[in-house]
C-alpha cells in the first residue's frame, strides 16, 4: 500500500471495495495492529503509533479494536460457545457474558454452541466469530468479508446490528464484494486497488463515480447484477 490516508470517525459505518488482491484486507491488519506498516502514523482510540514499529509491544489495540477475520481464527479444541466466551471471561465482566448469550439469540445459534468447529457450516462459523467481537463491546469494529458465507436472513440481522453499534457511537470498517451490502449498510465509501485509495465519499459514488477506475470496477460489478 501507498499514501493511503484514512480518517474515521466514531459512529460511521466505512465499506471498502476494490478487486481481489487491493490491499483490502491488508489494510484492516494495519489499522487492528496485527501487520505494521513500512512508514506513516495510525492514530487509534487515543494512541497514536508511528511505523515501522509493532502495535502489539506498545500500546495492544485489542479489546477497544476487535478485528473479524476471513479465515475467522476459531480454537478448534474448544466449542463455539467457549470460543466466545473465554475471552470474555479473561476480563472478567459478566455483562459481556450476558451481552453474548444475548447476541448467540439473535443470531439463532445458541442451540449449537455446544459444538465444535469443525461440526457446523462456514456461514455458522462466521457467525459465532462475529459474536464473539461484538461482545468485547469495542470502540472500532473492522469486519473482513464477513456477509461471505452468510445467507439471506443473517445478513439482514447483521446490518441491523452494525446499525445499532453505529448509532451507540462504535466506528465499524468493512471489507465486503457485495456492492449491494455496501450500497445499504455503509455511510462512507472507499474504493482501494493496487494499494491505494482511487475515490472515496458518500455512498452516492457508488452511482455516480467520479474516477475511471471506479467506473470500470462498477460497470464490471453491473455486468455480473452485483449492484442490488
């Protein structure tokens, strides 16, 4: 990535698009202190890390930055349930815990956090994944392709939430493909490829693009009736 300049603030929902291989993902490591960057500053809940350096041995972003990743780093030894809750319960605070059953409800997915892994569907994976952030009640929320495996029904209370948390003042970040997710669940736009920011806006650029490259990507996206 180069001269890549990001400002979000508390409340706002930030989609981040572009072709496979942009950065996209890349990006959200950096901004949750996981990779560190050649040179530049990320100024994070308060702490401000001047690169090269390693978040993790200064100033450690998580819990207040939680980070959903696309490979969703569950502990296969441990159920689902407990994947959720032992982070929690190293802080000790029962309203987490309480805040989680109560996200395991909504998802409709409580019934199988008895089991493993390995035992459900990549879509349930990802939902008790997504749990598990929410419940650590963090100040930035960075969500990586997480609508992938999703169906129809959990989307919907996936954009409902981020809705809440976004009106509760958490800035949420999403890396997604759907246009149409983008389209009705962000306020602020990104387009990233080959490491850089191209355009970024309201969500108006999404139909009115002002670059060439955003147009092509969106009239590509068109073609395959991405766009909802």
């Amino acid at each position: 990535m180069s001269d890549v300049s990001l400002d979000v603030r508390p409340g706002e929902v930030v989609g981040i698009i572009g072709p496979s291989g942009a950065g996209k993902s890349t990006l959200l490591r950096v901004i949750a202190g996981i990779e560190s960057a050649n040179s530049g500053q990320l100024n994070l809940c308060s702490h401000l890390y001047d690169f090269p350096c390693d978040p993790l041995r200064l100033h450690k972003p998580w819990p207040k930055t939680t980070l959903v990743f696309q490979s969703l780093c569950l502990w296969p030894h441990l159920s689902l349930r407990e994947n959720v809750l032992m982070p929690l319960r190293q802080q000790m605070d029962m309203s987490k815990i309480e805040r989680a059953e109560e996200y395991l409800e909504m998802f409709q997915i409580e019934k199988i956090g008895s089991r493993f892994p390995n035992q459900v569907s990549g879509g349930q994976r990802q939902l008790f994944a997504l749990c598990r952030a929410l419940s650590l009640d963090p100040d930035l929320l960075l969500l990586d392709e997480v609508t992938a495996s999703l169906d129809v029904e959990h989307i919907r209370t996936l954009r409902e939430v981020i809705t809440d948390r976004s009106k509760q003042g958490v800035a949420i970040v999403f890396v997604s493909h759907s246009l149409g997710f983008v389209r009705k669940t962000a306020n602020v736009v990104v387009f990233l490829d080959r490491g850089e920011i191209h355009e970024n806006g309201p969500v108006s650029i999404l139909s009115d693009p002002k670059t060439d490259r955003l147009k092509r990507f969106l009239f590509a996206a068109d073609e395959l009736n991405e766009i909802e």
